[in-house]
C-alpha cells in the first residue's frame, strides 16, 4: 500500500495561551474495513467500562483530576462544563450509566473503547471527507457547522472564542471535542481515518501514548491490511 501525504495538523497560538498543558496525538488509518458493531466490539466496550470503573473506584468521573482540567479549560473559553461536556466525560457518564455505552459501528465503538478504558478525548474523523488539514483554532463565530436537528441537516455557528477543530470548509467538532458534525464521522462505507487523542495537564503524556499505541494495536488486529501510523505534534 502506497503511503499518502499525513494529514496537517496545526493548534493555533490563541488555544495553547488558553490552555498550556494540552498535548494531542494522532493515529492515521489507511485501508480500514468498517461494519456493523458485533461481538467482538461490543466486549471492547464492556472492558473499557470494567477499567474505567476500577479507575475511579467509587469517584464520579469529574472528580478525576484529569476531567476536571478539561473542565477548567471549557470555563476558560466560556462554556459550561456540566451542560456541554467534554466528550470523555460524557462518554464515562454513559458507561457507568443504566444502559451502558451506545453501539455504533466496529471503528466507533473501538475509538470510543480507548476513550473510555483511558479517560482521555477520542475522536474519530473520515479523511476522504476532511478537505485541507486540520485546526484547532478560536472561532470567529462565522464559521460553518453541519449538523442534525429533528433528523434533519441543519448548519449551526460556533460561539465567538469557541474552541473549535476546523478544516478548510468548516467546523468539524465544536467546543473542542463535545460535538462532531456529520459531514467527516465515520461510517459504514469509511476506510481512511484520523484518530486524536487528546490530554490535559495533569495526565502524563507517556499516558497518552500509552492510549495511542493501544488504539493502534486494535486496528492492525482487526484490520490487518491496513497502514497504521501514530504521530506526534510537530
């Protein structure tokens, strides 16, 4: 398989003023086969709550020191931390909850697996639907967020000095990693992906590696004829 050109990723001097201690890596996907969740996926998700519960050990998931720096950085942009949730947060809430954690399809539930297991922000993101590299930026408030309301697509704006992942055509996920649009999610029919994994301070980045690496192991096992590769910020 013939390598491409790694998607750029850039985090612009207004976010690392707002938040010193934030680090991300990345893990890129080529050739990926998706599918509908099964067995196997399903029981990455039951052991990612099994671990996030020793984690814990009685703690609700804002009482960990990690949760409650993105919860600082959240304030420090003007959102409100308990309504719109980190989506490491949200995604713990939802396992330790009645119910469990949702099925999607095998490359969500995997991503959302680490996510879970770590206590860490992971997104998944269709690279053949990303146009141009990748921001984190400030918004301005103009920019473009396809999203669903009542089923329906709707375009939203972000709030002015949002954190915001970006690409050349619009926003791809609001207030940092709370909300994904539609256009770049992974689907049925993805087969290139970008990973990012996300830290604060106090979290030791070996921690986050640790998370990357592991991440990495599960897609060349279930997908072993793709071209897997963890990167770090430049």
């Amino acid at each position: 398989m013939t390598s491409a050109t790694p998607l750029t990723l850039t985090v612009d001097p207004a976010v690392r003023a707002l938040a010193p201690g934030f680090t991300h890596l990345a893990v890129e996907a080529r050739g990926l086969v998706n599918g509908p969740s099964g067995e196997a996926s399903s029981a990455l998700l039951d052991d990612a709550t099994r671990r996030l519960a020793e984690r814990l050990d009685g703690r609700a998931p804002h009482e960990d020191p990690h949760i409650a720096a993105w919860r600082a950085a959240y304030t420090a942009f003007g959102a409100k931390p308990s309504r719109t949730r980190n989506s490491a947060e949200a995604l713990a809430r939802r396992a330790l909850a009645e119910g469990g954690l949702p099925r999607v399809n095998r490359l969500v539930d995997l991503y959302n697996a680490i996510s879970v297991a770590h206590l860490i922000p992971v997104g998944g993101e269709d690279t053949d639907h990303i146009h141009g590299g990748m921001a984190l930026v400030r918004a301005t408030g103009e920019e473009e967020f396809e999203t669903a309301a009542g089923g329906e697509p709707v375009v939203e704006h972000p709030e002015p000095g949002e954190v915001v992942w970006r690409d050349e055509s619009g926003v791809t996920c609001r207030r940092w990693n709370w909300r994904q649009g539609i256009r770049t999610r992974l689907t049925g029919e993805s087969v290139n992906a970008l990973f990012l994994l996300e830290r604060m301070d106090p979290m030791p980045l070996a921690d986050l590696r640790a998370a990357a690496d592991e991440l990495a192991g599960l897609l060349r096992e279930s997908n072993p004829g793709a071209e897997i590769t963890v990167r770090e910020p430049a």
